[in-house]
C-alpha cells in the first residue's frame, strides 16, 4: 500500500489532529488540527476538507477510554471517535485502525507525546511547521500514524 498517493492519518478526539502523507513525497505531510465547533467535531468541515484531499485509504487510531476518566468526558471523547469514524465511512473511505501501543512500538516511542513531536520534526523536516509549537502534539501523532501505515500497510 506503500504506492497510494496520500494516506489519512487521524489522531481522533476533540484535540486530535488529521494528516495526509504523500509517499511520492516522504518528507513532507499535512497536518491540521481536527475542526471543531461548540465542543464537537465539526463533521461538516471535517468532511469537506477529507474530500478535497481524496486519500486512497485512511488509518485511525484504535482508542478507548482512559481509567478514571469521568463519564462526561468519556461520552465526548467517544462522540469524537465516532464523528471521524462517521465521516470516513460516510466518504467510502477504506480504513484501518491500530492501537497507540502498536504505531509507537514501531517508532520506539513512549507514551511521551512530546517524543512524538520531535520525531515528526525530524521526520518531515520540509513541513517541521506544523509541529512547531507544544500543542501540536496530536498533529505530530496523526502524522506518525500515517508514516506508520505507510511503512507496514
């Protein structure tokens, strides 16, 4: 799957971020945070910005909730995983899902997102901006996920 012209990667949630790699340029990746309106994923916007990138195929982050979460925050984090579940499926989008445990095995990362953005910025040195401040973590990891479907797909 290596050959695709541009892979989806999604870091879900309601801070998550999206990405798009384009293997015939491996330095590069787009990397936005999720659009979100009044505390949900923007579908809409979400949708419409998935399509005008039109991926061959996207890969989502498996996620679950978190021990001693609370339920309010729970139901909105599972909102959001399956608003960018919606979406993709809604866009005949075929997609694969791996757990944070796998994708960042492959890296050898630890569950330190700020590893995670150093690794983006070296990775995809042409495009380093999209990681530059402490906050683009989940773009860092969205990007990531997509080199990792790109490497092992």
């Amino acid at each position: 799957m290596s050959t695709q012209s541009c892979i989806l990667g999604i870091d879900p949630g309601l801070s998550g971020a999206i990405s798009f790699f384009f293997p015939a340029s491996p330095d590069r990746v787009v990397a936005e945070d999720t659009p979100v309106v009044d505390g949900r994923v923007d579908v809409v916007t979400l949708a419409a910005r998935i399509g005008q990138m039109m991926p061959s195929f996207a890969i989502i982050e498996n996620v679950h909730s978190m021990p001693k979460q609370g339920v309010s925050s729970t139901f909105k984090f599972g909102m959001a995983f399956g608003a960018v579940q919606g979406v993709v499926g809604a866009l005949s989008i075929p997609h694969y899902f791996v757990t944070p445990q796998v994708w960042k095995k492959h890296f050898k990362l630890s569950a330190d997102k700020e590893e995670a953005r150093a690794l983006a910025l070296q990775r995809f040195p042409a495009t380093g901006f999209h990681f530059s401040r402490k906050k683009d973590q989940g773009r860092a990891e969205a990007a990531l996920i997509a080199l990792y479907a790109h490497e092992v797909l």
